[in-house]
C-alpha cells in the first residue's frame, strides 16, 4: 500500500474558530477512502484542505503539512494543484454552453487552444466518466437539459479532463436517484486504477460497498472536529475499536 | 366551504381589474393609433418635416432617436455592466461602497429634467460640446446609468454559487471565473437591463430637449444636433399641431411595440440556449 497523502499534524481555523483538530492520516494511493461523521464534523473543511479552496471561502489558518507524493502542499502553487486535484459536489454545476464547452473548460483555463487537442481530452473525459456513448451526438448541445445523474457524471469528466491525480466527492450522490447512484459507485470503482479517491458520504451502506478505509470524524466537546477512528473499511464497519464508531455507524447517533 | 367562496371572491375582483387595465391599454392603443392613422402616408416616415409648421414627415427624428440610442449605449454599457461587475465581484462591503450605492438609489429618482438641466450646464455649456448627440448621449447616461448598474450587479449576484465553486475548484483564478463563467451566465440577464435602459433613452423627452437641441435635420457626427421623436411630439403638442402629433405619437408607438417584441424573442433565445435544450 503506497501512501498518496500524508497528513501531519492538521489544525484548521475559521477566523478564531477551531475547526479541524490534530488530523494524523495517511491516505493510500489508488484506493477509496471514504470519510464518515455527523453533519458539522469538518468532513468538507477536510476535503478542502486537499485542493485549498478553503483558503477561498474565510479567513483561514493552518497549521502542520499535507505532503502530497513528498511535496508539501503549501508550497504549491494553489492553481496547479487545483487542477491536479479534482472536486466533485453535491449540486453539479452544468456552466453556460454546450456539453463540450462543459468538458473542455478546464484544459482551457490551462491555455489549451488547439481543437483536435480538445476534441481528444473531451472525448476521453467522457469516456472515463461513462458517458460518451450516451451523449456523443449532443456534445454540441446545451449541457442544461442532461438529467441529474447525467450532470453529475459531466461533472466527474470535467475534472478528469485535467488528469487529475487525486478525486475528491463531497456528498456527490446524495441528490442523485438510485440507478445514478449506482453508476456513479460504479464509476469509482474504476477510476481507483488511476486516481486516489476520498469520498464524503452519508450513506454508511454506500461507505462500506464502495470504500477500502473509512475515516470516522466526529466534533468533540469543545467544538472542533477530530479523528475518531480510521483504518480497513471492513474493520471499521464490523468491528470498530471505538464505541462512539459503532454507535455512528449502527444510526445510533448523528 | 366558507373559505371557498371567499376565494372565488378574491379571484372575479381580481379579473375584472386585470381586464380594466387590459381593456384600458387596448383602447389607448387603438385612439392613438386610430387618430394617428388619418392621412398617414409611408413618406411620412422617410421625408423631412416642411415650411414653418415643421409638418409632413419624421425621418429625421427617427435618425436622432436611433442616434442618440445607438451613442447612449455605446457609452453607458460598458460602464453600467463594468459597474456592476464591480460591484458585484471585486468591491466587497464598506463605506465606499455603501457610498456608492447610497448614491446610485438617490440618482435613480432624480427626475429626468434634472438631468437635462445639469447636462445643458456640463456638457452644452462647460465643456462646449453644444445641443448635439454627445451632449444628449452623455445625459442619457447618466440618467439610465443607475437602473444599468443595478441590474447588472443583480445578474451578477444571481449566478449560482455552485458555478463559482466549480470553477475555483477546477484551478481558475478569480478573473477567469468572473469572465468565462459568471459573466456568460448573467448575460441574458444583464441583456435586459440594456433593452429597458434603451426604451428609457427611447422615450425620454425633458432630458434630451436641453441637451439635444431641436434641429430638425439628421445628424451625422456627434457634435451634431438633432431633434428626436419624442421631443418633436412634444413641440407639435405644445404648438397645437393635434393631429400631426398623434402621427409621431403612433410612430413611437409602433417603434416600442416592435422593440418589446423583438428583445422578448432575443431573450427567450438567450434563455434557451443557455437554460433549457434547443433539442
Ligand atoms: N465558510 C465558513 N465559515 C465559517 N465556518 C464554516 C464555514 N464552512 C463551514 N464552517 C464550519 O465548519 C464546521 C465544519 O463544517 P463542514 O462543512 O466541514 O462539516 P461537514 O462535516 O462537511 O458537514 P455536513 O455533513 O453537514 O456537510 C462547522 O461547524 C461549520 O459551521
Ligand atoms: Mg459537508
């Protein structure tokens, strides 16, 4: 098992408040790791320590490293890392124009100009994300009329068409039907050759089909979250070392 | 069964004064464009108004309409969307700001002879640039600037908050996602705006009369004057020309009627292709 991110000593603060509290993990290459807790418990602050958009929203402060491949992402530059870390919502995002232009968006931002170039990333973007084949005669169409489903997994290959290293789903199938749930799992499932994936769910049957390690998260006390419990997804969900785990994971709590 | 009456009630007051304004615009409609009609030639849109009554044709007025509207946007656009990009994206809260809003509210219900007095003083006067297009233009600026920037601003701030984030995520800076996403985004929006400032421009009287001039001939430079529809209107209604005025009246008219039809068949375009699928 290689280890794709290092998390070192991790402390988040919104402003004066302490969000995210000593995060210790390290996040395996080329496997799913899902990241579970209550609502509140920073799994999305988490998640954007990894592409630095927190740094976009709020005043922020960090502190300890996240080493990503042995370079520590405060050292990077925030636009470069972006693009090699891609984020997937929970509201897709269907941008103004066609199914192409919603492709080819972020290749263009890195100043690829050239059509046929294009034409290649788009098409194989779609074809990562499945969709290809069922849209390959409208990519000229507007991107607003796909179904829900349908704009979430654009939305994937909007960012694999900047060959991302790293994926990241925040709560990506919790507006989706289960048919495109199950594509979307699905689509994980093969994307893990290629990329690291970290998903936030609160599906625990999800987490536990789809995941190789859980990270369990949780507010304590004094209001900033930690790490409650993280290793192998069916330890976690058969036989968790901490109580508050189980409790979480049986819906006894959160 | 009581609240069901009562709702049936509601319902007959509130057709019957949908169909009173309805009607109300049916019948101002066809007076204007009935007593308009009488005598009323296509030469009388393409010649020049004769002899000393000024009467007999409107071409002229149509040229300085178009004109005055055609310069007022050039300038007053860029402004009024730059405006309200900035407003919207780059100046944050403060004092400035709330300043300048404050500020834009209060010019927004200046009434427009103000400004036609305060454009004769600046630019006719100061700055020398005579009765003309520029003078008039710059005034109309002024004047349809507030309602520009504000809704432009609104357009700005109603782009979903998810375009934005998908976008940061994807590694554009700030500017890149104002220009490549937001702003095509509000464009139908903020396209609007401009067809509403233009009817203003199009209609407006007391602020182009000071600054515009009278000359009844068609402008082709902008320090050229020019006499407008609707200030021609209102010359020929102050001078008792009744039923020549209701043929510019009907002229106005029917250039508003098509404008409206026009801009709502652009933006349902826009919206289309930028909302729904033209399968
Ligand atoms: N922009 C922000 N400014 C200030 N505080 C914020 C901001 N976003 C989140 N927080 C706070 O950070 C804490 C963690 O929020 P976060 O969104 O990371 O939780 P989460 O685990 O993703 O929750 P959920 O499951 O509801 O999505 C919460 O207490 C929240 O109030
Ligand atoms: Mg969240």
């Amino acid at each position: 098992m290689n280890p794709k991110i290092e998390v070192n000593d991790l402390n988040l603060w919104f402003g004066r408040v302490h969000i995210l509290q000593d995060i210790d993990i390290i996040i395996p290459a080329n496997q799913v790791t899902a990241v579970i807790g209550p609502s509140g418990s920073g799994k999305s602050s988490l998640l954007r320590c990894f592409d630095r958009t927190n740094e976009l929203i709020t005043r922020t402060k960090t502190t300890g490293h996240i080493v990503i491949d042995g370079r520590d992402l405060a050292f990077e530059d925030p636009l470069d890392l972006r693009s090699r870390v891609g984020m997937i919502f929970q509201q897709p995002a269907s941008l103004p124009g066609s199914i192409y232009e919603n492709v080819a968006v972020g290749p263009r931002l890195f100043g690829i100009r050239d059509r046929r170039k294009l034409d290649v990333i788009v098409e194989e973007s779609l074809t990562r994300a499945a969709l290809f084949n069922e849209l390959k005669d409208r990519l000229k169409k507007s991107a607003g009329a796909l179904s829900g489903g349908q704009k979430q997994r654009m939305a994937i290959a909007r960012a694999l068409a900047l060959n991302p290293e790293v994926l990241l789903f925040d709560e990506a199938t919790s507006a989706l039907d289960p048919i495109s749930t199950q594509r979307v799992e699905d689509l994980i499932d093969k994307l893990k050759s290629t990329t690291t994936i970290i998903m936030v769910s609160h599906n625990m049957q999800q987490a536990a089909r789809v995941s190789d390690h859980t990270l369990f998260m949780n507010v304590e006390e004094d209001g900033a979250a930690r790490v409650v419990e993280f290793g192998p997804t069916d330890k976690i969900f058969t036989n968790p070392e901490d109580e508050k785990t189980e409790r979480y994971i049986t819906g006894r709590f959160g | 069964m009581r609240r069901r009456v009562y709702d049936r009630i509601v319902q007959i007051i509130l057709i019957a004064i949908a169909s009173m304004m309805a009607l109300f615009l049916i019948y101002l409609v066809g007076y204007i464009i009935g007593s308009g009609i009488r005598g009323f030639s296509f030469g009388f849109l393409t010649r020049a108004p004769s002899g000393i009554t000024q009467t007999g044709g409107v071409w002229p007025m149509i040229a300085s309409s178009m004109y005055l509207i055609g310069l007022t946007l050039l300038i007053a656009v860029p402004l009024g969307v730059g405006g309200g990009i900035y407003l919207a994206e780059y100046a944050g809260q403060g004092r400035i700001v709330e300043t300048i809003r404050f500020a834009v509210d209060i010019l927004s219900s200046v009434p427009s002879i103000v400004f036609g007095l305060f454009g004769l003083a600046l630019f006719v006067q100061f700055f020398g640039l005579k009765y003309s297009m520029l003078s008039g233009a710059l005034t109309l600026t002024l004047m349809v600037l507030p309602l520009l920037l504000k809704i432009s601003e609104e357009s700005f701030r109603a782009v979903p908050v998810t375009y934005r984030e998908a976008s940061l995520a994807l590694g554009a800076t700030k500017d890149q996602t104002i220009f490549r996403i937001i702003l095509p985004t509000a464009l139908p929006a903020v396209f609007t705006g401009v067809l509403l400032s233009a009817g203003r421009a199009f209609g407006e009287t007391a602020a182009v009369l000071y600054t515009a001039g009278l000359s009844p001939t068609t402008p082709v430079f902008p320090l050229d004057g020019g006499r407008t529809l609707s200030t021609h209107l209102y010359l020929l209604a102050t001078t008792g020309k009744i039923e020549e005025s209701f043929k510019v009246a009907m002229v106005l008219l029917v250039v508003i009627l098509v404008f409206n039809v026009l801009s709502n068949v652009v933006i349902s375009r826009f919206r289309r292709r930028f909302i729904k699928e033209a399968r």
